[in-house]
C-alpha cells in the first residue's frame, strides 16, 4: 500500500471513530437507567443524562438532582477494579461496568449490556479528554502548534470505542502503573460472598418527568442500546419502542445489604418461603446438600429471589410449582416446574431462575396470574394473555380447543375490544374483571363455579349474565367456588342513593366457604345475607375459604376452620366472621390467600 493510499485509509477510519464518538454523546445526551453501586447501601438504578452542553453528568437519587462535572473526573476505568465494586463483585457484568475517578472518589456504574457499556465508556472517555484538552491546552503547546499528544487524531484514536477496554487489553496495560491498586477484569475475582451480596433484588425508581429530553420519546429511554444498536460502530439505530419501557434482562441482581438514607427509591426485594419442589424452584437456584445436587429443600424464612436479572418488581404470582412476575417495565417473568406449557417459554423443561418470556419481550404486561396449569398475563392496554395446559379440561385457557399453548396467546371472542382489568385464576376456571365492571368467566363448570346457572363447561369468556348492571370491582378463584365484590346501590327513596361492595359467592358450599350458613352450591353469584352492612372492596380464595376486605380495613373469613385459616378461634365457620387479633386493630390494606393460609398487609406495613 503507497502512503497515500495508507493515509486516505487513516483519514477515512478517523472520520468513522470521530462519528462513532459523536453518536455516543448523543445517546449519552437522551439518558438511560444505570445501576449504581453506593458508598453506603445496596446498588440502585438511577437514570443518568448528559447535559446539553455536554460538560456535566446528571443522575437523581430518590428525588434529588446530583450533578458531576467532567472537567473533575480524572479518568475512567473499565470494569469492577475500584474498592466499591471489589466489595461485592459480580464477574459476569465485568464487560458491562466502569468507574468515574474524582477527587478521590468514584461514581461506580453498571450498564444492561456490554453494547451500552462501550456506547457509555467511550463517549464519557471522549469528553473526559476533551475537558483535560482545554485545561492543559495552554502547557501543551510549543509556538503555536498543538503537541501530538493532544492532536484530534491521537485523541480520537485514544478514546475510539475500537481500543475501548470493553474490546481489548490496551487501556488495561496503560492505567496498569497508576498509583491506586486496582484489579483487572482479567484477574480472577475474590470470592467473598458473592452468592449473599448479590443474590436479592432492587426496585428501580420511575426518573422525573421531564429528564430525560424530550427528542428520546418516540425511543427508548436507553434510545441505543435497549432499541437495538448493531454495535456502537456506526449503526446506531433508534427502536420504535415506548419511552419508560427499559429491558433489565442482562442487567446485573442487586445486594441485599442495609440501605442508607439516600436509597428511597430502592423500594422493595422479593422474597419467597414455604414448600421447595425440588431444583430450587422456590426461590429459583439449586440448592446442594452434601454431594447432593438439586435436592428439595423448604424454605422456613423467606429466602430472597435468587436471580441472575435486574427484578423491578410490581407484580408476581404464585402457582402450585411455579411463579411468574411482573416489572415495572413491562416485562413478563416465569420460573418453576414446566407442565404443558404453563411457563411459556416455549420449551419442556423446568427453570430455576426467572426467565424473560420473549414472545411477550415487545409487548407491555400489567398483570399476571398463575393456576395450577396455566397462567394469564394482562397488557397495559387491556389484552388478555394465555397459555399452558389446555388439555386437562375443556375451556381452561379461553381459546375454544382443548390444546396447549407452550407460548402466551392473545384470548380474543367476546373479550375483542374490550379491557380487562384484572384476573384471578383457579386450577380448573378463570375470572377475568374489565374496566366497565363486567364479570366474565370460563373453564371447568363443576359445581356452578363459572356462576351461569349451570354446571357446563365454557371454552371462551362468557359474561356472567345475572351480574349485568352491576359494576364487578375485584373477582376470586378458589378451587370449586368463586368470590366477587360488587357495587350495588344502597338507600332508599328519603336518602340519596350511594354504591357499596357487596360480598357475592357461588360454587361449592361444602365446609361453608360460600357464607351462606349451608353447604348447598350456587349455580349464579349469590350476595352473602349476613354481611350486607360492611362495605367490601377485596377479596380472596384458598382451597375451603373465602376471606373479604372492608373499606375501613377491616377483613371477615368464612369456611373451613381447618389450620386456624379463619383467624378466629371461636369461628365454626358455618357463617362468617370477623377476624379477632392483632389485625382487628390496624387497618389493613390488602389481604391474599393461599390453599389454607391468609396473609395481609396492614396501613403501616
């Protein structure tokens, strides 16, 4: 090759690592949510923007603006090497961390994937040098010419993202003689407790409005690297994705250490206990016994959700063996014992940890509810999801066949158009509650579970026809009998009139679980005689049980009194009653069932 052609060919890979740099600032400029590793506490994600005139980095901490100036950071190191991260260290998102150095501190940040860290690194890099540039530019220069080490070719090519530590050795070896000790990514990690410090689950905090620039809403809020750039080397292309939607399946699993004052927005981890199923399908991950591998193990205290996934959790669900949740983002979850199809993932085999199910991926889920053989997830715009075994009774997924669905599919029929605002699923029926307060229901009609008057099987959601008129705010499965709150009007002529939720039941009346003071089925939803003055606003089903929420945070149980599941030792259960103890004297705000077993949150948590 002559030195020209030679010198056309660096001119023209100058230009495209120059262009490359300056695509990175502008996804720096759009933002992204980054999990940032504290001082004090457990890692948060954060959403981080550049500012417009590119000379400071922005990020909120609950509701508090934080700046950095770049002019201030000394240098950026690739990786887990600073004494923050060597705390608690996680090898796998090597590639996809860094660090800030500033007077003597360190902003320590890790990205969702190895794309996004190199978009990060090399356009922080780039104006890292830039800043140094202008301070130094009055030593660097010798009668009016700019030294070579500060020319724009050798710092472009410094700060390309083709010599980016994300992609080789060479940045590693030129900080390797800094005065500060630091570990190489290429070392092999300690191991200190790695499985415990990052085993739990952070919740990620809604940014401010208005943070990130308005030009990112028609992409993502990761604009280049969640829409999908090929690479950070020219082709960074912009998704059509919706604005708060942040995809965390490659995203890092947060300590559960004690949190500082700082960490509002860390708002919460998820924790499973009870009956293990072997493989760790509890809490995801196996556990070892011995030389044991895989052996079933119940979890007496709750056990933080293992997972190797960012969890931003609104959501979750419990099946027999298996679960699903819901983030904040929209994503859709599920880990557990595979059972024709009822984890979705398309395959038959079981998952020990949480797993993102792809055919949803593109898709914003609100809700999600789990059977014994099947699971539902709603999406933000009211659609109702399916899918799992199908074949154990007629009706049970709400698609008309008695076949299995290994991946979700969208239940379309009476419920087109129409938008479903909650669900709740039995082993052998579902009731799905819409927006206008109708009430519908299909599956196995044993015992008038469905509540059309009958005992037949319905394959598609049929709506509950002696409930037109009223408005359904919350519905309930229990295993032959179901439980919906509705609004009736109350008063008479000389009052105004008002609404109030009403306890309606209907299904299997044996051991008392419908209210009504028999064991005889109903075949329609029928209102509870003996609790028409409170005024209900939740409910829930257990296998024998029917348990009901007032308005002023009071809870009623009616069923079998079997493991104290009434919460009242003088309940026979024959009609029902308010729950004595502790609870009698709080406000509770939200009540769930298990097979035989009741938990509620009260006001103060």
């Amino acid at each position: 090759m002559s030195r020209t052609d030679r010198m056309t060919s660096d001119l023209n890979r100058t230009g495209t690592v120059e262009r490359d740099i300056e695509q990175a600032i502008t996804a720096l400029k759009k933002g992204a949510c980054l999990l940032k590793y504290g001082r004090r506490g457990k890692p948060k994600f954060c959403p981080f923007r550049l500012s417009n005139d590119e000379s400071v980095l922005i990020w909120f901490s609950g509701k508090e603006e934080k700046h950095l100036k770049l002019s201030h950071v000394s240098r950026i190191i690739s990786g887990q090497r600073t004494p923050i991260f060597q705390r608690y260290p996680w090898p796998e998102k090597e590639y996809q961390s860094f660090s800030l150095i500033y007077n003597d501190r360190s902003l320590d940040l890790i990205c969702k994937d190895k794309d996004e860290a190199e978009v990060w690194f090399s356009g922080l890099k780039a104006l890292i040098s830039r800043s140094h540039q202008r301070k130094w530019r009055p030593e660097s220069r010798s009668d009016g010419i700019p030294s070579e080490a500060n020319s724009p070719r050798t710092y472009t090519r410094r700060s390309s993202p083709l010599n980016s530590p994300f992609g080789s050795n060479d940045s590693l070896q030129k900080d390797s003689g800094d005065h500060l000790r630091l570990h190489s990514p290429y070392e092999s990690p300690p191991k200190n407790g790695l499985d415990k410090a990052l085993s739990d689950v952070v919740l990620y905090a809604v940014p401010p409005k208005g943070f990130f620039p308005s030009d990112s809403a028609s992409g993502s809020v990761h604009s280049v690297s969640s829409g999908g750039s090929d690479s950070v080397h020219g082709h960074m292309k912009a998704m059509a994705m919706d604005a708060f939607r942040v995809s965390l399946s490659s995203a890092v699993s947060s300590s559960s250490q004690g949190s500082g004052h700082d960490d509002g927005d860390a708002l919460g981890d998820v924790f499973l206990w009870g009956e293990g199923t072997g493989d760790g399908v509890l809490g995801g991950g196996t556990h070892r016994v011995g030389s044991n591998l895989g052996t079933k193990m119940d979890s007496l205290l709750p056990k933080a959700l293992d997972s190797a996934v960012v969890l931003d959790v609104q959501n979750i669900a419990c099946g027999g063996r298996h679960a699903a949740l819901v983030t904040k983002q929209g994503e859709i979850f599920s880990w557990g014992e595979e059972s024709g199809g009822r984890l979705g993932h398309g395959v038959d085999s079981d998952v020990l940890h949480p797993k993102l199910i792809e055919a949803l991926s593109n898709t914003n889920i609100e809700l999600v509810a789990c059977g014994e053989h099947h699971t539902c997830a709603v999406t933000l715009s009211g659609d109702l999801f399916t899918w799992g075994d199908g074949t154990y009774n007629f009706g049970l997924l709400g698609h008309g066949n008695e076949v299995s669905h290994w991946v979700p599919k969208r239940v379309n029929g009476p419920l087109e158009g129409i938008h479903v605002s909650s669900i709740s699923c039995g082993p052998w029926h579902t009731v799905v509650v819409t927006s206008a307060g109708q009430l519908f229901t299909f599956g196995d009609g044993t015992f008038g579970v469905l509540g059309h008057g009958d005992r037949k099987n319905v394959s598609i959601p049929r709506e509950v026809e002696s409930l037109k008129g009223l408005r359904t705010v919350r519905a309930a499965c229990g295993v032959w009998h179901t439980a919906a709150v509705v609004e009736v009007m109350v008063g008479n002529s000389s009052s105004s009139n008002c609404s109030s939720g009403k306890l309606f039941t209907w299904g299997d009346g044996d051991k008392g679980r419908l209210g009504h003071g028999d064991k005889e089925a109903k075949l329609v939803p029928t209102c509870v005689a003996a609790l028409v003055e409170p005024n209900f606003c939740q409910v829930a089903c257990g296998h024998s049980l029917t348990v009901a929420l007032t308005t002023s945070g009071h809870v009623y149980s009616m069923g079998s009194p079997v493991y104290g599941q009434l919460g009242n030792p003088r309940a026979d259960g024959k009609l029902p009653s308010r729950v004595e103890g502790k609870i009698s004297k709080s406000f509770v705000e939200e009540l769930a069932c298990g097979a035989y077993h009741v938990a509620v949150l009260n006001r103060e948590n």
